[in-house]
C-alpha cells in the first residue's frame, strides 16, 4: 500500500483541513441538504453522521448545510461577536464553524465535501452563544459564480435563510428560543470570523495559546 493512503477514513472534523486556499477558499463538510426532513449533524466522537432529530414541521434547510473542518467558536469567536454587537457575556457554542453553500445543482447526499467560497454570513445569537452562519457559493457554480457578495444574492434567498435560522428549534405553544441574527456581514467579516474559529480550534485542540483582544 502506498505511504500516502490511509487505510481508514479520516475524521471530518479533526482529520480534514479547511483548505490551503483557506479563508478564501473552503473545504466544507456538508451534513444535511434541502432534500433532508431530518437533521443530521457529526458525532464528534466518531466522525460519523448520525440523526439529531426529524425536522420541525415545513422546516426544511434551503442550501446545503455543515461546517468547516479544523475550526471551533469559543473565545475568539464570542470575542468578536461581543465586539460588534457591545454584548456582554456571550461565549462561543461549541461547535465546528457552520456554513452553508449556495448551488443552482441539485445534490441530494450528505456526508461529502464539497469547495465552498465565503461570500459573508449571519452573526447569530443562540441562547447567549455565538453561532455564526457563513455563507459561500459552491466554487464552479455555473449560476452563481458571479454572486461574490450577500448583496448580490436576492433579498428572498437571505430571508428563507434567516427564517430558517430563527424558527427551526421552535414548537407550537412554547415560548419562543431565544435566537438573533445581530448582524448580517460580507466578506471580510467572513473572514474574520473563519480566522477567529481557526485559532479557537488550535487553542482547544492544538494546545496554541491565540485569543484576540
């Protein structure tokens, strides 16, 4: 067997990179589609996909969904999130960096990777957590390669996301989560935001010391 193929499957999280091309550029792991009625999402033990519960009603994720390998939202992240909306005690959730990618095809499969280009997100707020959602094009995207702003995408598209967003943890007859999109940014603060969940996740995982101030 060659030196260069493992005999197992790496983990998605931990065994993948963002990518060398990476804020720019992404590797995303892509967990759920719009063709899903039930939520999946990595057992990070094991790296496999497993079922996280049936979608809520008409909920159903209008782009195809999942997050970036190699990052984490702790303090940098909640540090930047408190920075731009003058919250205080917000922490980070977490949880690997969510993305979801724009496509005009039809890709029905979860569980794969997909090259995935940032062009800005939701600063969320869940529950006093930040839980920030990038949005990217797929890269090569024959209908929306020429999207390279949320500005560019129409107004509809940003509202099926945002109310995904903000309803899809609600029942009928409880009172309602406590979930905010404080703020929606481009791409530079995209990159921020993929910058700061890199240097969580080698705080958390790599033992590097990197907190921004």
């Amino acid at each position: 067997m060659s030196d260069s193929i493992k005999p197992y499957m790496s983990h998605p999280w931990h065994g993948i990179s963002a990518g060398t091309q990476s804020p720019e550029i992404l590797n995303a792991f892509i967990e759920m589609t719009p063709a899903d009625s039930v939520k999946y999402e990595i057992d990070k033990e094991s790296g496999f996909l497993k079922v996280d519960r049936p979608q809520k009603f008409s909920n159903i994720v209008p782009a195809l969904y999942g997050f970036v390998p190699q990052t984490y939202c702790a303090e940098n992240v909640a540090s930047l999130c408190m920075r731009a909306t003058q919250k205080t005690d917000i922490i980070g959730d977490g949880d690997p960096l969510d993305i979801c990618v724009l496509t005009e095809r039809t890709i029905l499969q979860g569980n794969i990777l997909v090259p995935a280009i940032p062009i800005g997100g939701f600063r969320m707020i869940d529950g006093g957590e930040a839980d920030d959602k990038i949005i990217a094009i797929l890269k090569g995207d024959e209908v929306f390669q020429n999207w390279h702003s949320l500005e560019d995408c129409p107004d509809s598209l940003i509202n099926r996301l945002k109310h995904y967003f903000l309803t899809y943890k609600q029942m009928p007859g409880e009172e309602g989560h406590e979930t905010e999109i404080a703020e929606i940014y481009g791409k530079e603060k995209a990159y921020e935001v993929i910058r700061a969940s890199q240097m969580d996740y080698d705080l958390h995982y790599k033992g590097e010391k990197l907190v921004t101030k």
